[in-house]
C-alpha cells in the first residue's frame, strides 16, 4: 500500500535490505584481511577473545548479539554488563584505544548488518539491560524497535555517540 507521498513500505523496506546486503557483502570481502591483523594483534596484546558480545534489542525487540572487536581487557566472567566506558579508562587496551579512536572497532557489525540484526542506518541498539529504563524515562521509546536498529543514527550523524537521550 502506498503512501499520500506515493512510497510502497514494502518496496523501500526491500530496497532498503538489498542495500544492507549488498554493501555489508563487500564491506566483509573488502575488510577481511584486516580483520586478521586485529585478530592478530589482540591475541598478541594479551589474553581473551578477539570478538566482543553484547546482547542488544532490536526489530520487535528481538535481542541479538552485537559484534564488536574487543577492546577493553576481558572480564574475569567474559561479560561487563552494562558499564559505560569512561574517559581513560583503564580497561581500554592500547589496541582498543587505536580501534575505538578509528571506529574500527564497530566493524564486526558488518555481520550484523548482512544477517539482517542490523542496518546501515537507524536507531543504534540499546543494551538489553538499559532498555526497560528508558521505556519508563522515554515516551514512545519502543517505536525505535519497529525497524532495524543501526551502525549509525541520528546521534551519531547529528551530535556525538554520547549526547543525551532525550
């Protein structure tokens, strides 16, 4: 059905997914052998896995593991919970600090994004812990879950990562 606009949901939503495809596709071809070098590098600098994962909630507020390159020492349990990372924190590797200044360490999204977790553009993913928060703080916060949640969003395109919520 279309819209007074005359767009088709449908239509953009699919043209929307081919997209995410097709450019997270090639984005994983064309990165591979730097995703060796990280690999590399991170087992060289000191013990735990090369990959971070993080539940996040998102399309229906289906909870998915989001993918980064891990960059702060591991946790003892192999999972922080949801702390956020201060400003020279002493939990950010040397290797993070040069992964997370260059955004490399979001590049494990790629996978996120071609399985369909994710998209290129749309609301970034909440923590699973943080989400039952901000539905009592944010009227209308779960409209954020009825499309895919994004490696960038409006934040990140129109402030910084960590401007406020609201």
């Amino acid at each position: 059905m279309a819209d007074s606009a005359g767009h088709n949901g449908y239509v953009d939503s699919a043209f929307k997914r081919f997209f995410d495809v097709c450019l997270s596709g090639a984005g994983l071809v064309v990165s591979s052998p730097l995703w060796g070098l990280v690999a590399l590098a991170n087992k060289l600098e000191g013990q735990g896995p090369v990959f971070y994962r993080q539940g996040r909630v998102g399309k229906d507020g289906r909870v998915f593991n989001c993918l980064k390159f891990r960059s702060m020492i591991a946790s003892p349990n192999g999972h922080e919970g949801a702390v956020p990372t201060a400003e020279n924190d002493p939990r950010v590797t040397r290797l993070g600090r040069i992964l997370r200044a260059t955004a490399m360490d979001e590049l494990p999204q790629l996978w996120n994004i071609f399985r369909g977790d994710m998209s290129f553009v749309g609301p970034r993913p909440e923590w699973d812990e943080l989400v039952a928060k901000f539905r009592k703080e944010i009227a209308c916060f779960d409209r954020r879950h009825a499309v895919r949640p994004g490696l960038t969003g409006l934040a990140q395109i129109y402030g910084d990562s960590e401007m406020s919520r609201r």
